[in-house]
C-alpha cells in the first residue's frame, strides 16, 4: 500500500510549480532593466557625440 505522506496535500503548490513562474518574473524584470540602461546608454552616447560635433565646428 502506498504511503499518502508521500502526496502533496492539495491546495499547496510544490517549489517545482512554483519556480517557473517565478524565474519568468525575474527574466523579465532583468530584461526590463537592461532594455532601460541601453536607452540611457544610448542617450549618453548621442550626446557626447553632439558635444564634441559642436566642439570641433567651433575650433
């Protein structure tokens, strides 16, 4: 016979289902943040790029 310890109780969620969705939010959240530091990169970079446009057709 078999032992019913062995069985999730129902209603509780094992760590197995559980580390899907929370490996998903965390993928996207990481991929958020580096989609956002690009765009500041980005910025930075055009600007500097500007920056230095204007000074050398001043020289």
């Amino acid at each position: 016979m078999t032992d019913k310890s062995d069985y999730p109780k129902a209603g509780i969620p094992s760590a197995g289902d559980l580390a899907e969705p929370v490996a998903r939010a965390v993928r996207e959240e990481v991929r958020r943040e580096l989609r956002e530091q690009s765009g500041r990169r980005a910025v930075r970079l055009y600007g500097g790029a500007a920056a230095a446009g204007l000074y050398a057709g001043v020289r």
